[in-house]
C-alpha cells in the first residue's frame, strides 16, 4: 500500500546538509524526517514538511554556537 507523505525540498550548503544527516541519524527509525530521494543532487534533501522547521531551528541554533566573537580574544 503506498501511502502519500508531503514533503518539502531543502537546498543547503554541503556543511549544512551533512549537519542535517547527522540530526537525521540521530533520530529513532519511526522519527527520521529525510525521506528516500533518487535525484542524486548532492545539495538537496527531500524533508517532511511537518519537521521542515524543527530542522531549520536545529541548524540555525548549532550554526549561532560556531559564531566567533572577536571579545572572547580580547
């Protein structure tokens, strides 16, 4: 029985999509959000689109810890 999922397309950078396969691998079987995707463009990923934000606050909260702030070498 083949059962329809909506999903969303993200397009990100290579650093960023590796973060999102990490956050995906992370998750239980039934709780993954990247969904089988056959275009092979390395640059894209095929998301549930319940989960879109969940992953993009996820990414942008990791990404906000990278940020360097130049007072911390003062």
């Amino acid at each position: 029985m083949v059962k329809r999922v909506e999903a969303a397309l993200l397009t990100c950078k290579p650093d960023v999509r590796a973060y999102i396969l990490h956050l995906n691998d992370q998750q239980p079987a039934e709780s993954k959000f990247i969904l089988p995707y056959k275009k092979g463009n390395s640059d894209q990923l095929l998301v549930k689109r319940e989960l879109v934000n969940f992953v993009k606050t996820q990414v942008r909260d990791y990404f906000d810890t990278l940020q360097v702030n130049r007072e911390d070498f003062e």
